[in-house]
C-alpha cells in the first residue's frame, strides 16, 4: 500500500510538472506566433529537445533504452500529435490564450470516448457526466452560429480530439515502451514531419491572406 502511494504521488508531480511546463510553452508560443509559421515553431521545439532527452536516456539504458519494435506505432502516434500540436498553435495565433485552452479541455470528453471503444476500459456515469457538462461548456465557448463560427476555435477542438487520440495510443504503447522511447521519437518525428511541411509550403503560394491561423 505505501509503494502504491509513492507512486501515486510520484506520479501527481509529474503530472503537474508537466501541464505546468505545458503552460509555459503556451505562452511562448502565443508570444511567437505573429512572428514565426507553425512547422517552424515545432521544428525548434523538437531540436530543442533532443539534447536534453539524449542526455536523460544516457542515465537511463544509454541506446539499449531507445529500442523498439514498434516503428508503425510510434510513427502513427507521432503523426497524430504533430497534428494536434499544429492545430493548437494554429488556433493560439487567432484566439487569446485562455480561450484556446478552455476549448482544448474538450478533450477528456474525447478521451473518455476513445478509451471506451479502443480500450474497453469500463466508464463510470458519473464520469460521462462531468465531462459531458464541460462539452457543453466548450460548445457555449464556440458561440454556434452556423455564418459565425471562427476556424481557430475549431481548430482547437480538433487538436483536442487528437491529443485525446495520441493519448489513447500512448496508453496502448507504454504497455511495452519505455517513457523515454515515447518522449523521444515522437521528438524525432516532429522533426521530419515538420521539415516535410516547410518544403510543401515553397510550392504553394497563398495569396490574400488574412486569418491569423494561416
């Protein structure tokens, strides 16, 4: 019971620590974002955090601890987070911070729905109940109206939805990867997808544009 509670709590800090680092990023970005495209954003994000994951594998297994056989699975995986982060920040560059969050928090509801279909995981009605208020809280925060509804604001239901999606595959995953093997390839992979995404726009020319999304 006591190693129960230490991880418990070992556990809430990370947790915390991380939406706290999260939060940070955040407002980086929302800083930046007038600034600097998206795939440019997430490509130094990603570089950035090589180093330091390098060097926290190093203590961990060195490159005994970056093995995997699960290749499809963390490209999948990576590709839906590159996608949620994309939208995200998209939506960070129209809307103020704190609208794009509330509206992000949409996600439990995602979660919780895609943990009962993909992995059969049983949900308490009192659970659908809670995060059903809170969707038709973030609906209240869309203002529908089918002529005035602004692009950022779904976009950032959409990187909902797909964070809850890369969260259900990481739950799948970390059965049999390590934390470090789930932090690093997708750091890898933003990279690539982020790399692909600049030379796509050379060959596109958007004219008129006005949206602070694009």
């Amino acid at each position: 019971t006591t190693l129960l509670r230490t991880d418990f709590f070992r556990a809430a800090v990370f947790l915390i620590s991380a939406v706290f680092l999260f939060s940070t990023q955040d407002v980086i970005v929302k800083w930046i974002s007038h600034s600097y495209p998206v795939h440019e954003i997430v490509l130094i994000r990603s570089i950035s955090g090589i180093i330091p994951l390098l060097f926290l594998a190093h203590f961990l297994g060195g490159v005994r601890a970056l093995r995997t056989s699960r290749y499809a699975a963390h490209f999948a995986r990576s590709f839906i987070m590159f996608s949620a982060y994309t939208c995200f920040y998209l939506s960070l560059a129209a809307l103020p911070l704190a609208e794009t969050v509330t509206l992000f928090f949409s996600s439990p509801f995602f979660i919780i729905m895609l943990s009962s279909v993909m992995l059969d995981e049983k949900i308490e009605i009192r659970c659908w109940i809670a995060v059903a208020v809170g969707f038709i809280g973030v609906i209240l925060m869309l203002k529908p109206d089918v002529n005035n509804i602004n692009p950022a604001a779904l976009l950032a239901v959409l990187s909902a939805f797909f964070y809850a999606l890369g969260s259900v595959i990481t739950r799948k995953l970390g059965k049999t990867e390590s934390g470090i093997v789930l932090a690093l390839f997708p750091t890898v992979a933003y990279i690539l997808y982020a790399g692909m995404v600049g030379l796509l726009l050379q060959l596109i020319t958007i004219d008129n544009v006005t949206h602070p999304s694009l």
